[in-house]
C-alpha cells in the first residue's frame, strides 16, 4: 500500500485466494439453473463492457421455504488478458420460485466477504499499454490519468525488478472511500487517508489471480501530477514482487522496497522523502531498530508506534532507507535477490538473519548498525 507522508490511518494487505472448481451440491440443479441465469445476465448487461473470460457461481447449499430460498454459491472469474488463475468469493442469494421456475431475486457478498466494484454502479472501462482501469462515478479524464500514470509505472518497476512478472495491472477506482472499504471488506475509516492498497495473493504463482490496486479516489486526488506517480508506482512494485512476498517478508523490506522503486530514479532527495524521521534524526533520536510490522499499522503497539501519523510515516521511511541502502552499497541487485532470499522461507523466523549470510555476508547487528549510520548519514 501507499500511504501519504502524513496519512491518518494504515491497514495490511488483504488477499485474494483462488480455488478449485467442485462438484455440483446434492439437490440444487433446479437452482444452479436460475443462479446460471443470473451469471449471464451480470455478464451481458452489467459488465458488457469488462473483458472478461469467466463469470460464474456454483451453488453449494440451499435453505428452502416454500417458493423462497436462500442459497450460498461460490463465485468465479476471471479477466481475459491478466487473471491465469480464477477470482473467487463467497455469495449469497435469495430466489423466489413462480410458474415452476425459480428466479434469482437478490445477489450480495457472504457475511465477511467483500463487494465487487459492479456492485456499485455502472462500470467503466479504460484500457492503458500496461493497464485495465475499472472505474465507477469518475469522469473519464480521471480514469485515464490514471490508466496513464499506471502505465508509466509498469516499465519503472520492470527496470527495477527484473524477471518474471505480467508488467500489467488491474487498477478499480470506486466512487469514494466508503467505496473502498468495500471492495475490501472493511471498515473505510481504517483507509482515510491512504492512496491506495494492492490485493493479491501472498507469494503468487503462475495459477494466481491478477492483483489488484484499489484508489482511495479521495485521498489519491489531493496528490499533485508527481505523487500520483509514485502511489501507482509503489503499488505497482507490489504486484511485481507478489511471487517473492510471503509470510517471512517482514513489513519493512515489502513496504521499503515499494517505496524505493517508486522513488528510484526521481531525484528526490532523503531529506525531502523522509521528512518525519529527518526530524527525528536532527533531534538526536535515531532508532535502534528496523521498525517491527505493528509499526506500520496505525495506532499499533510496536516499538516506535506511539499511535500517531507522524510514527506511521517513520516506519514507512525507516524502510525505505533501509533498502537505499542495500542498493547503495551492495548494489540493486543484490536489493532484489535479498528481497527474493527472504521470500522463499515460509516462516519469519531466521529468514531475514539467513538472507543477510547469504545474500548480503552480514549480521543483523552490522547491518542494524550500518543502517543507523545511514540515517545519519543521509537525514542529519
């Protein structure tokens, strides 16, 4: 995720999880005929304009009383052109039966699931090079300086990341914060004041679903030409390195890494990238530690959290700098076999110590050290 020097609130990735087809439940024939009604119609009137390869539900189980019904179905898509791997989640929906046929009368997420962007009004559509904006309630103008800067973001990141990846993203821009929220499952106040967040599967793979950048349409059009630049940039990182994040990548080196890509070859300085922790620094308080993952989390519990936007926005720049510094002096290259090293462990445990041997032949406590001295070094 992306979040403005001094955001107000900050949340971790969620993730998209891909299953496989099964076979039809016991007894709902008579429904999955209705529900696959309903499939073709969402796919011929409300998202004619999508490009999509599949859209489908598979009823799984079915409550019954009378001519009513309630049925649980598992929804699955994919987008032509960017998903190798299906899109699925959980749906609810009422059917009324009249003349011997039953009808899908209401369709909505599962309890704890999240909305889908069509659910929210009539969907647009922006193809870019490397882009698919999907917006609704936005002008075009909008959409397609949005599918412009995304676009712009894909060779960046390629140049930064070299290797395997689609060079290609999925951005949905709703209409307001609220909006987002939904998309995500969650409450929108947890996302006011962040740019934007990136959804997708931990660690990928060649079956996995496309990512997706979803807009905080509110937040990301306060942003001048440049800051947009480097939300989509930074988001667009996310996607790239997707396969080689996983549950050993602390927050730290995945949140650092997006940033230093997106900052990578803007001439930004440090004073002016990292403005919380250049005042800390002058103030003779240089952390002692690489930020922890609740740092990242506002209002979190971790050693320089405190529960303010400004501890937040360190830990943001604390990383950062951290993978400046590994691309100043062990090159950019041995930044992006270190982010992959740490990723190919499925627990945290050790992971990071490993790929410091390995990768880097340092310590925690030297590179710790090191670290430290670069703050003051580029911020004092």
């Amino acid at each position: 995720m992306w979040v403005p020097r001094r955001a107000v609130a900050v949340a971790a990735g969620l993730v998209l999880v891909s299953g496989c087809t099964a076979q039809e439940a016991p007894g709902t024939a008579q429904f999955q005929s209705a529900v696959d009604r309903r499939a073709a119609a969402v796919r011929a009137e409300e998202l004619a304009g999508v490009p999509l390869g599949s859209w489908s539900y598979r009823v799984t189980r079915v409550r019954r009383d009378g001519d009513r019904a309630t049925a649980r179905a598992e929804l699955s898509y994919r987008i032509a052109g960017y998903d190798s791997g299906a899109v699925t989640g959980e749906r609810v929906l009422e059917l009324a039966e009249r003349d011997g046929r039953w009808y899908v009368t209401s369709d909505r997420p599962a309890q704890g699931a999240a909305q889908h962007l069509w659910e929210q009004g009539d969907i647009q559509v922006v193809r870019g090079r490397n882009s698919l904006v999907l917006g609704v309630g936005q002008d075009a103008a909008r959409l397609k300086s949005v599918a412009a800067a995304a676009d712009r973001a894909v060779p960046a990141v390629s140049d930064a990341w070299p290797g395997g990846w689609a060079r290609r993203v999925v951005v949905l821009v709703p209409a307001s914060l609220k909006g987002m929220g939904a998309l995500l499952g969650e409450p929108a106040a947890g996302y006011r004041g962040i740019a934007a967040v990136t959804t997708g599967r931990v660690g990928g793979g060649a079956d996995a679903p496309a990512d997706r950048v979803i807009v905080n349409p509110e937040a990301y059009a306060v942003l001048g030409e440049f800051g947009q630049g480097v939300v989509l940039a930074h988001e667009t990182a996310h996607v790239a390195s997707r396969a080689y994040t996983s549950a050993a990548t602390p927050l730290w080196l995945s949140e650092g890494f997006a940033d230093w890509v997106a900052y990578r070859g803007t001439g930004r300085p440090a004073a002016r990238v990292a403005p919380e922790l250049r005042a800390a620094v002058r103030a003779g308080d240089v952390p002692d530690a690489l930020p922890d993952d609740e740092d990242f989390r506002f209002g979190g519990s971790g050693r320089s959290s405190g529960g303010d936007a400004g501890a937040l926005a360190r830990a943001y720049e604390a990383g950062w700098l951290a993978c400046a510094l590994i691309a100043d002096r062990w090159g950019e290259a041995k930044l992006t076999a270190f982010y992959r090293a740490v990723g190919k462990h499925e627990k945290r445990a050790g992971a990071v110590e490993e790929a410091l041997r390995e990768v880097l032949s340092t310590t925690p406590e030297a590179f710790t050290a090191q670290w430290r001295g670069y703050l003051r070094e580029q911020l004092g």
